[in-house]
C-alpha cells in the first residue's frame, strides 16, 4: 500500500471505474472493500487522513446499542450484534470481548437492568459473548475496585466488545487495497463531473501535496463523507436540503488507576439521560461520551468546556478515586452524522440507523450508521448501486472475509500484536535494525520500528498521521505525543527524503493540533 504507486494508477487509467467513493472513513473504505472484494474495480478519494474524521474516535466498542434496546429498536441492536460477531471472527487481532458493570442503587434497579441485559444477550442468539450476571454488592466492589460504595447494592454484568477504530480502519483499507481497490489520502473532491443527461460520471481533484489536478470516471459515484455528506450532495446539486444534523460527543483519557481493573463500568442514565461508559483502553481509563448538538462539523472539532465538566461530574458521582481535570492526558471529539428528522431536534432521538439517498442525478449518499454496523451499511449501498448503474449483480462475500492482520496468533509479540500478522514484519524491521526497538516514550507502547512501518506500508504522510491514527500516542496522552513529535518528525525525515525545515513545519503544526486535546 503505496501512495506514489496509488497516484500512479489513477494517472495511466484510461478505462472508466466501476466506483468512484469519495471518503476514507469506516463508511467509505467499508464500501471500498465490499466492491473490490466483488470484482468491481474502485477507487476511493479521501480529502485528508484515513480516518481523520469520526472514525478515529468513536468510544472504541463493537457494541449491540444497549440505549437502543430501552428504546424499543429491537432490529437494529439485533442487526448489531450479529455485526459484532462477524466482525470478532473476521479480525481476531483487534477485537475484545469486554465485561461491563451497570452499578446498582437498589433492588428494583438490579431486576430491571438484568432483566434487560439478559434479554441483549438472547438477541445475540450464535453471536452471543457470555451470559450477563447479577453481583451482589461484594462482587461488584471486587470486580471495580474504585466504585463507591455508599447506597450501592449491586451490579449486572454483560459482555459486549472492545477495539481500536483506526487500526482497524487501516487493516480495512490494507484489505481494499489487496481486492484491488486503488486508495488515496490527501486527495480531496473538488467538484462532480456530469454527462449529458445530467448523471453524474466522475470527480475532479487533486494532490493535497503537489496540487496535481485529476478527474476520473465512473459508472457510479458513492458519497460517504459522514458528517461532511452535505457538502458532497451540494456538488451535485446545489439547492440539496441538509439532512445532517450534527452532534458532537467527547471523551476523556486518565491514568489506568482511575479504573484499575479489566472490566469496564456502564452508567445507563446519566443526569441528563445520557449513558456513560468507562473503558480499559490500552493501559488508560478511556470515559465518553457527551451528546451535544452543534452548528457544522469540523475535520478537529474542540471540546467544549461543559462537556468537560459533565464528565468529570458524573465520575464523582460514581467512582470513590474520582478523576479531576489536571488528571486528563487526553481529550477527543468525534461529530456524529445524525439523520435529520422534521419532527425534533434532539439528537438523542435523531436515527443511529444508516441511510442511503440517491438525488436526481444518481449520487448515491450513504450516512448515520456507527462503527459496528459499517460492513451492512456497505452491503446496502453496493447492492443498491449496483442496481442503479447496471451492473451485472454480484453476492457480497465481506460476511466471511478476513480482514487484514487477521487470523494468525501474533500474541506473542506483545504490544506489535496489534498489528495481526504485520507484527512479524515489524520484528524483523527491528532484527534487521535493533535500534527500532526503541520505545517512544515511557508512558506510551509504542517503539521507532512502527513509525517506519507507518511510512513504507500503511500511506502515513504527517507526524500527525502517525501519532493520531497509525499509534494512537495523541489519544492516549497528548503531553507525551507532544515530547516524541520530534523524534518522529526525524525518523519520518529520513524515510521519506525530507529536509529540517519539513521537519521543524511538521513539528510546528503537531503542536498545534494537540492543543485540541489538551484541555485548558
């Protein structure tokens, strides 16, 4: 997977794609895979980063949707959680089957939410991770060392699952690229071509690096820029009405003695409704999310002081060692694409479930959704693009495709086991050069050997591509990021024949992006 040799392909094309996709995220490389995997021939255009967007940072679960049970949307937590089952079997290497807690405060809730959770792991039937459990008070304070105590009567536990989004994300695009898919970053969509009926047939854009312009054809184009869809919906039609109503949702990162456990802590009902989860997350005590509607998404949207502060509130409500705000190593936002509905405007009650569009002039948009569905909602998409371009109808084999990294045990690399079975081919990087072994930083896992690995296979092109998406060093503690962008900006430096003022512009743009996830 090599951007020059990507750019290469879209240069010496003469023939029409199949499909042209425009965005990187899990929606639009989801869709990548599923039509190369069928033998179509794709390329997919990002305007930025694979996974610069919303698919960096979800709250990292493979999950069922234990809101939408409480809702009554009992299709769509079923259709999940048969995703989350076919997605643990597909990439082993990223996938955790992760316990939860819901703390009880008297009897009638512990009837009422085991009654529930019980019911969750009927509905994942084959798919299902283990049978959810009523604690007493005694097992729920052994099994969350940090809960408070006074008024508690005991916890649920139920199982759902546990990843990491953008690694996954770039196994997916690694597995477009091996079905052939032609992939690009930085390439952003500066308008869309029509033929005489008025159909769209293509895309122009261009090298966000060298402002190298290109326009390709297609039988099809498929918007699936999240958030961003309208903005693409306007390019073919300018008078488009937005069907985005975005919502942002923050979560904050501390030290692993905030939560020193293996189980995870779920509050269904926040003050303001909200569920809150409390995650193990690669050594750090991962807490989200916030609901909060705002005007326009944003490619790095801020935290807002109040999300913040609920956060941290509804921490002191719960746990006895509760987290303040010098204690945060990292913040993140993500902005969800929400489907508008006339009838509210709360985003609580605006769909989570996918929706495909196609306007008067054969875009086809498809958005909402979440992380755990991406591989149906691609499904969706295809078969009905097909349909709409007349192309010959192919089954979808994604069900029981492997994604890249998986299948082979690679636990015995440690923290390279992340990587599947790219983590021998990073071992033999540091055998070949054992100064790769070197560790980052102290309070990080990562070592020089993956930045390499970064730049030569996996399209990193910024210091910010490395420590946001292929490690996940900014998430995780954003000071630390800061004190390594140096040495990465280095290491990338001489992999990909830069001078030091690239170095130093690369530093000095880093430092100004993590501000975004240093809270103030």
């Amino acid at each position: 997977m090599i951007r020059a040799e990507m750019l290469n392909r879209v240069r010496e094309r003469e023939k029409v794609w199949d499909f042209i996709i425009i965005g990187g995220g899990a929606t639009g490389v989801g869709c990548a895979v599923d039509a190369a995997a069928r033998g179509f021939e794709v390329l997919l255009l990002e305007q930025d980063d694979f996974g610069k967007g919303t698919s960096s940072r979800s709250t990292k679960l493979v999950h069922g949707g234990v809101r939408y049970l409480a809702q009554g949307n009992l299709a769509l937590v079923r259709e999940a959680l048969k995703e989350r089952g076919i997605l643990k079997k597909n990439a082993p290497h990223l996938f955790k089957i992760q316990s939860f807690i819901v703390p009880c405060n008297s009897f009638r809730q512990k009837f009422f939410y085991g009654a529930g959770l019980k019911f969750y792991n009927l509905l994942s039937a084959k798919y299902g991770f283990g049978k959810s459990l009523i604690l007493s008070k005694k097992e729920t304070l052994q099994k969350l060392p940090n809960l408070k105590s006074k008024n508690l009567r005991g916890g649920v536990l139920y199982y759902d699952g546990q990843f990491d989004d953008t690694r996954l994300l770039i196994d997916l695009v690694k597995t477009a690229a091996e079905q052939t898919a032609t992939v690009l970053n930085y390439a952003p969509v500066s308008a869309l071509t029509k033929n005489s009926r008025n159909n769209i047939d293509g895309v122009k854009f261009h090298d966000a690096e060298t402002g190298e312009e290109f326009t390709a054809q297609a039988k099809i184009v498929i918007n699936a820029t999240g958030a961003f869809c309208d903005a693409v919906r306007r390019m073919s039609n300018e008078n488009a009405a937005q069907i985005i109503a975005p919502s942002q949702g923050i979560h904050l990162v501390f030290d692993r003695k905030f939560l020193p456990s293996e189980n995870a802590l779920m509050i269904p009902k926040t003050s303001d409704g909200r569920v809150l989860f409390a995650i193990p997350w690669h050594g750090k005590t991962l807490v989200g999310t916030t609901d909060t509607p705002i005007e326009k998404a944003e490619l790095e949207p801020k935290a807002f002081d109040q999300e913040i502060e609920f956060i941290l509130q509804t921490a002191r409500i719960y746990l006895e060692n509760a987290p303040q705000r010098k204690d945060i190593t990292s913040v993140f936002v993500g902005v969800r694409p929400l489907v508008k509905s006339a009838k509210t405007t709360d985003t609580a009650a605006l769909s989570r479930d996918h929706t495909i569009e196609f306007d008067s002039s054969n875009l086809l948009t498809v958005t909402g959704g979440k992380w755990t569905t991406y591989r149906r909602m691609a499904e969706d998409a295809i078969n009905q693009a097909i349909e709409k371009a007349g192309l010959p109808v192919k089954n979808c084999p994604t069900e029981d495709l492997k994604i890249h990294g998986g299948g082979e045990n690679s636990e015995r690399f440690g923290d390279l086991a992340i990587y599947g079975t790219d983590a021998e081919k990073i071992q033999q990087l540091i055998e070949e050069n054992p100064r790769l072994a070197e560790k980052l930083h102290e309070d990080l896992p990562y070592c020089a050997a993956e930045i390499v690995w970064a730049i030569r296979f996996e399209m990193a092109h910024t210091v910010e591509d490395v420590l946001a998406r292929r490690t996940r060093a900014l998430f995780l503690d954003a000071r630390a990021a800061v004190q390594i962008a140096p040495r990465v900006a280095e290491i990338m430096a001489r992999e990909m024949g830069k001078d030091n003022a690239w170095i130093n512009a690369q530093i000095e743009k880093f430092n100004e992006t993590a501000k975004n996830y240093l809270p103030l």
